[in-house]
C-alpha cells in the first residue's frame, strides 16, 4: 500500500504548458470580395480580438471589424453558423 501512494505521489499532475488558440488576433475593415456562406461572432478575450468571422469557399475563414458598416449589413443577409 505505501509503495502505490508513493508512486502516485511521485507523479505530478500533468498540465499543458502551452494553449494553443484558434481566433482571430487582429481584423480587417477592408469589404470581402468573395462570396461569404455564413459568419459567427467572436468576443474579445485576450489573446482574441472582438471580431465577425467571414466564411468564404474560396479562401475559408476571414476575420473582420464589428464595427465595419459592411459587416453590420452583411450579417443580416448571411446565416450565422455555430
């Protein structure tokens, strides 16, 4: 018995060193000349940016401004996806 709570206590909790983040970092103003399928918002939390996320086929995901008047018009003519 003492042999197993010692080989539990030898081993430290494992815990990940780095997190690696699938977000986006900065936006574009610029309109997105491509045909955009669907978006999803992003909210700001730190490494990530307050963003809408443009999906097109012709070059994936797009990360753009919230603010950007274009984006506002588009998002009401484009499904949000999950």
């Amino acid at each position: 018995m003492a042999l197993v709570v010692a080989a539990v206590m030898a081993n430290p909790y494992r815990r990940p060193t780095r997190v690696t983040t699938s977000c986006c970092k900065s936006v574009s103003r610029v309109k997105i000349p491509y045909n955009i399928t669907g978006y999803r918002e992003q909210s700001a939390l730190k490494p990530c940016v307050a963003a809408v996320i443009f999906y097109t086929k012709e070059i994936g995901p797009v990360c753009s401004s919230p603010i950007a008047r274009w984006v506002k018009n588009k998002m009401k003519v484009v499904p949000m996806v999950n």
